[in-house]
C-alpha cells in the first residue's frame, strides 16, 4: 500500500499469536445472493477492530457469519481455530439494542443470566451460587450491578446496551462483538461506553461494526470498512482503498475536523474526479467513485 | 345469591364446565404468556383453524372429534413452525394456505357425515356445557403437560423469545423449542376450543396475558395473573351465560374484552397520575 499514515500503536504480541479469526476469501449473502465478496480478514488476540462501513454494506453479515448464524456460500473461516458454529459459544454477542424487544417483561438480572444458560435441562441446577457469583461479576464490570432489579424495559438505550455487554461478559468469551454499540445511545453515554470497552479491551480482543466512523475512530486500535468487499491492513489508518469502496464517511471527517490522522496524504487522491477537500457543506462529493 | 349458586352448581354439567374453565385457564395463562411474547397469536390462529380438519375427519370416520383435532393441530403447529423457521417473513402466506386448507378439509367430511351435525358448531363457537368426561381428561393431560413442559424449559425458553440469536450462538436448542412451543400451543388450542369454540380462541388463549403484561414485569408473574384472570373470567361468564341464558363462549369472551378494556383504562389513570 502507497499509503503515508501513522501505524497503529505497537502490539508486539499480536503478529505472532495465532490469529482469533482467519477469513479467506468469503462470500456469504441470503437467498443465494452474496453480500459480501471476496473477503479476508484476519485478527488476532489483544486487538480492538472497528469495522465501518454503510448500512446495507454487509458489517451485520460478516459478524453472522463469524458468529456462526449465517453460512458461508464459499471461502474459509476460521473462529478460534473451529468452525464458526463449534466456536460460536466462545464469543460474546452484544446486539444492537434496538433488536430486543422494548416490551419484553424481563428483569436485567434475568437478562445477564441469559449468558449463563447452559444447552441442557438437567445440569444447571448444580451450579447456582457460581452462577450468581459470574451475573455479579458481570454486572460489577458493565457497571449496572445497581441496577440488576430494575425491569430491563425502563432502561436507557445505553443502559440496555452495557447489560447486553455483560450478559456477554458472563459467557467468558475469547472475543467481544458488537453490532452497533451506540444506536440509540445518547452521547454522554456513548462516551463512557466507549471507555468500558477500552478497559475491556485489557483483557479481551473486541471487534465492532457501525456505521458512525467518528464514534469508533477515536477509540479503535485498527479500522477496516466493509461495503460487499471489505479493506483491512490491520492499521488504525482511513487508507484510499477504503475510500475506493465507495465510503462516504472520509468526507465526514474533512467536515467536522480530524482527532486522529486516519485520512491519508492529499496528494494521494488525485485520481479522483472530484476534490475531495470539500467544504463542510458539500457532504455529495465523497459519494462518487 | 349464594344458595342461587350453590343450586346453578348443583348441575353435574355445570360442575363440568367449572372444571374445563379452570383447567383451560391454567393451560392458557402459561402458554397464551409465551404466545403474547413470541408474536406468535397469527400462527396460532392458523394452528386453531387447521384443527378444524381434524374434527371434521375424526367425525367421519366417527372417532372422537378432539382427538382428530389434536392429531391436526400437532401436524399443523409442526408443520408451520418448520415454515417459521425456514423461511421467516415469508412463512406468512403458506400459513395463511394451511389455516385455510384445514378448514376447508374440516367443512367438507363434516358435509360428508351423516346425521346431526349440529353438534360439530360446537367446535366453531364452543360448548362449555357440553363437555364430556373424555374431554376433561384432555384438559387434564393438556394442562399438566403445559406446566411439565414450560417448568423445565423455563429459563430456556425465555432466553429464546427474548432473543433468539444471542440463544443461538449460546447453542441453545432454537429450533426444536420453538416447534416444541407451538405443539404445545397447538394441544392448548385444541383444548380452549371446547370452551370458546375456534373462532374465540384466540382472545382466551392471549387477552388473560396481555391483561397480566400490563401490570406485571416477570414472565412468571404475569402467568399466574393470567392463570388467576381466566378462572375469574371463565367462572364469572359461566355464571352470566346461566342467568342469562346466552351462549356461554360468547359471553366469555365478552367478558375478557370487558376485563382488557378496564385493565387499558386502569393502566393509563396509573400513568397520568405519575
């Protein structure tokens, strides 16, 4: 790549470990039509990847897809060295909190307990004060233990969305994924559910997808975008192949000014037909090839 | 009034009916909860209709019409919660085809069946007062079964209708629950159809629960307030039915319409008042 950008922050470990998720060459989709293509992606233990991308351009597909729920149409992935499906119970899922029903009758306990729920019957009885010292634990990390009676329902969407973390937490999982953290999530919250992923960070690889590059790009260690092919140099960088996918949010950044340098050189994009230096009101420019 | 009553329940009939009611109400309240979460009051109006083959069949041959009926609901139910699974939104219309195929298989061995057929608009508008002892030992079976079934797979079950792909990845048996559930809507079905009839069906298998989910934040709780409400409501429309010599379904149903009205009136003078 001719790209001139800073590198991401030094992890010495993570080259050199076995990869947590290995794609090559993925085409997944529904109903026999792919959404993605041609995809490779590898990351590894320690790593905190920020997938954007637009909506529609497949970010929730790869996560299925990794998560086990989607199959692959054609290509290899691997998940902990597994299958999707026999890692899938290794992973924490944190959907998007708009996807649980805003009515369901159920308690935050009882939703963190959720994680804890084994696939048979018969077993589970046995264990209950672990389970109780785990939904603690989990909820004492997510910050809401205060919290844990409260109906799930009169949450606020950032309250929801750090109690689906730790119902993830509570799986122990080798890795975190987030489908859109900070939908319906207020700024202040967004905020300090960004620093509880930071601190999580210490101790679990995390991979997030949104659509919102300015949320995600100060908190990130790298960045890839995902629009039915996917770019990704393991480099906290917004390079110009990203651009080429037909991202619009480089444009975003020009707008509202830069706290990283993730755009690279000027320079660089002379191909473009169009200036990209645009004015902050001139948001169409980036849109075209 | 009390002795009035003890008189109306002197009637073996109608201590029958008390009994269909309260054993229908238990099977109801705990299943028509998880029908009201799931979404899932469409299939099991298409699960009720499609019943109705069962009877028509079971009667031709002249078997016993319930059986018939639950043969026909534990097929559709199966059949239908595999098109759920299967195809997802666009399992709509398929279950819109058997809702209407079993019916119309119903209505035509009915037409075949010699003799009175009066007795088979029991199976459309319900007959509380003509329930048989074969009957309630089909609401006994169904109501233990419901209590059995959902006792066990309570914590799964929740985390399935609460979120279905965090279940998933979790390795939790999705798919067999979920037809499991609606078999098991399908026998409570087949079962309230005696009392309200298929038609009515549906708004005693979820009005008890919506009632309930309006004041009540635990999936366990509002069962049992739905358990507690068909009681008052089956007991109360029976009693209304007798004095008033109406059809006993139909009033039942009224009453529970009557019951969800209050509920939504009561339950928004609590939020003003906040």
């Amino acid at each position: 790549m001719e790209t001139m950008v800073a590198q991401r922050e030094k992890q010495p470990t993570s080259q050199m470990a076995e990869p947590i998720i290995e794609i090559k060459g993925l085409w997944a989709g529904y109903d026999g039509r792919a959404v993605l293509e041609d995809i490779d992606f590898e990351m590894f233990p320690g790593d905190y990847v920020g997938l954007i991308g637009p909506n529609g351009g497949g970010k929730t597909t790869l996560i299925k897809v990794i998560l086990g729920l989607l199959p692959v149409m054609r290509g290899r992935v691997s998940v902990l060295g597994q299958s999707p499906v026999s890692a899938r119970d290794k992973l924490g899922y944190v959907p998007q909190v708009s996807h649980s029903d805003r009515d369901f009758p159920i308690s935050v306990w009882d939703v963190v307990r959720m994680g804890r729920q084994k696939p048979h019957v018969f077993k589970e009885r046995f264990n209950k004060k672990t389970d109780k010292d785990e939904i603690e634990w989990a909820l004492r990390q997510s910050d809401v233990l205060d919290l844990a009676r409260k109906s799930f329902n009169q949450l606020s969407g950032g309250q929801r969305q750090r109690v689906l973390i730790a119902r993830a937490l509570v799986t122990r999982p080798k890795l975190l994924i987030l489908d859109e953290p900070t939908a319906n999530v207020d700024s202040k919250s967004s905020a300090m559910l960004y620093d509880l992923l930071a601190e999580l960070n210490k101790s679990i690889s995390i991979l997030l997808v949104s659509h919102d590059l300015m949320a995600i790009s100060t908190h990130v260690k790298t960045i890839g975008c995902v629009n039915r092919r996917m770019v990704y140099h393991n480099q906290k960088v917004f390079s110009k192949d990203m651009l080429d996918l037909g991202y619009e949010c480089p444009v975003e950044l020009l707008a509202h000014g830069l706290p990283h340098r993730v755009l690279h050189e000027h320079h660089d994009l002379d191909a473009f037909s169009e200036p990209i230096s645009v004015s902050p009101t001139d948001k169409k420019a980036g849109e075209k090839r | 009034m009390i002795e009035n009553l003890i008189e109306m329940f002197s009637f073996e009939f109608m201590q029958n009916a008390l009994l269909a009611g309260v054993l229908v109400s238990v099977a109801c309240g705990i299943i028509g909860t998880l029908v009201v979460v799931n979404k899932n009051v469409g299939i099991s109006g298409g699960i009720a209709h499609a019943a109705y083959g069962g009877v028509g069949i079971a009667s031709y041959f002249g078997l016993d019409p319930v059986l018939g009926a639950v043969v026909f609901s534990l097929f559709s139910s199966l059949a239908m919660g595999l098109a759920q699974r299967k195809l997802r939104e666009r399992s709509d219309t398929m279950i819109g085809v058997m809702w209407a195929v079993g019916m119309a298989i119903g209505i035509i061995f009915i037409s075949l069946t010699p003799g009175y057929r009066a007795n088979m608009m029991s199976y459309l508008f319900g007959s509380i007062l003509a329930v048989s002892s074969s009957d309630i030992w089909w609401m006994i079976g169904t109501a233990i079964g419901v209590i059995v079934f959902v006792a066990l797979f309570y914590r799964m079950l929740l985390a399935i209708s609460f979120d279905e792909e965090f279940a998933t990845v979790r390795n939790l048996p999705v798919d067999l629950l979920s037809i499991l559930l609606l078999m098991v809507t399908g026998l409570t079905i087949v079962v309230a159809m005696r009392v309200v009839g298929l038609i009515m069906v549906i708004a005693l298998l979820t009005i008890p629960a919506a009632i309930g989910s309006m004041f009540f934040k635990d999936l366990r709780v509002i069962m049992l307030s739905a358990i507690v409400l068909g009681i008052l409501i089956n007991g109360i429309g029976l009693i209304l039915s007798f004095k008033l010599n109406l059809q006993a379904g139909a009033v039942i149903i009224l009453l529970a319409a009557g019951f969800y009205f209050l509920s939504f009136l009561i339950k928004r003078s609590i939020l003003f008042k906040r």
